[in-house]
C-alpha cells in the first residue's frame, strides 16, 4: 500500500470527510501492526524437548572447576535437571527446595543436576564466580554447572528459572518424564498444593504412570545477548 498517495488524496477532501478518513487510517494501520506483529509470533521458534523425547548427554564445568556428565552417574535411575541461576528472585525462593530434592531422591537414584542458563554479560551476578559463591553460601550437595556459551539449555527448550526437566534412564537413554514447575507456589513452601516433581519422580520409582507430566515453569526468563 502506498502511504503517501493516501494521505495526499485525505488532505484533497473537506474537513469532515478528512477526519472521517483519517481516523480510518489510524485503524487500518494499527490493524495492520497487530496482523504484523502477530506474524512475528508465530515465527518465533521454540525448540526443545517434549515429555517422551531422549535428551543429549552434555559436558559442562562445575563450581568445583570439575567437568559434569550425566554419563558419569552410572547408577543413576534418572535425574531432576534443574535450570536455576543466582540472581532470579523465582530461583532464589525455589533454592531450599531444590536442595530437599536432591537430598530426598539422589539416594534414591535420582540426583539434582542444577545449570545455570544465563549470559553473564547480560546478567552480571550469574557469572561462574558469582555461582561458586552462591554454592557455598547454600552448601548445595549437588552439582551446580555453568552452561557456557548457551549450548544446552536451548536443546532443553528451557525458558524460565527455574525450569525442571525430570529424566528417567530407560535402556541406556535420557528419557524426558515431566517439564515445567517445581511445585505450585513458589512464594510459600508451607502452602503448595501440588509437588510436580515430587510426584512426577515418586511415579517414576513406583513405576506407575505420572499424573501430570507438563506444567507452565514460573520464574525469570533466561538471560542472554
């Protein structure tokens, strides 16, 4: 469409059909930045993986400077992957909890593996140092990895922090079980009503089908360039 001839032919008529027409295409513009706008949405691709799919083995560095595979867990049955970060208000909240997973369900053969998603230069308090020191400070049991340069967090199609993605081992593969959130209120830890990953894993060891496999993670969106 072209703009100019239209608004020269508008200021061609009298005054009431000028505001008449104009007003017109004020709305035929903005119904064509909507229409616009919501193509863009729809291109936005979000990878990553559904309940069912197998997840990649990765290799990132922990705080302890050591190089973290989920291959190096032999005898793991699965594992509570965990997208969690320093500074997010979400994450912090969740911290306590994540801790009491691990230190319920690693003996039980499903350990925590938390990640730190974010870019430090977009995010400075998640660089790897800030990381070392949030490790001490909570004394965290499991292992807390930086995913550097972005690789493995997009393969997950994790969004938020937290983000959990619970694995089960099924022959000699990752075997994604649930997505989503740790429980459903992140505010109050004395007033959840639904443990999803809690439940997700107790099926799992129970070997009975998980009730809800996917839910909306709530927390601050990953941070990157």
């Amino acid at each position: 469409m072209n703009w100019n001839n239209l608004f020269k032919n508008i200021y061609k008529t009298n005054s009431m059909k000028k505001t008449g027409l104009i007003f017109c295409t004020i709305l035929l513009m903005s119904s064509i930045v909507t229409v616009n706008a919501k193509k863009m949405e729809t291109k936005v691709d979000y990878k990553g993986y559904k309940v069912g799919d197998t997840a990649t083995d990765f290799k990132l560095k922990n705080v302890d400077n050591k190089l973290v595979s989920l291959s190096d867990y032999k005898d793991a049955k699965g594992f509570i992957v965990v997208f969690t970060c320093n500074h997010c208000p979400y994450a912090k909240a969740y911290e306590n909890r994540i801790i009491g997973l691990n230190h319920k369900y690693a003996p039980k053969g499903y350990p925590v593996i938390a990640i730190n998603p974010n870019d430090p230069k977009a995010e400075p308090q998640d660089s790897f140092e800030g990381m070392q020191q949030r490790a001490k400070e909570k004394g965290f049991t499991f292992p807390y990895l930086f995913d550097a340069g972005q690789k493995v967090y997009p393969q997950y199609g994790a969004k938020r922090t937290p983000h959990v993605f619970v694995l089960q081992k099924v022959n000699g593969k990752n075997v994604v079980k649930y997505i989503g959130a740790i429980d459903d209120n992140y505010s109050d830890e004395n007033d959840v009503s639904n443990k999803y990953v809690e439940n997700a894993v107790d099926a799992l060891l129970s070997n009975k089908t998980i009730a809800v496999t996917s839910t909306v993670a709530i927390g601050c969106s990953i941070k990157a360039l």
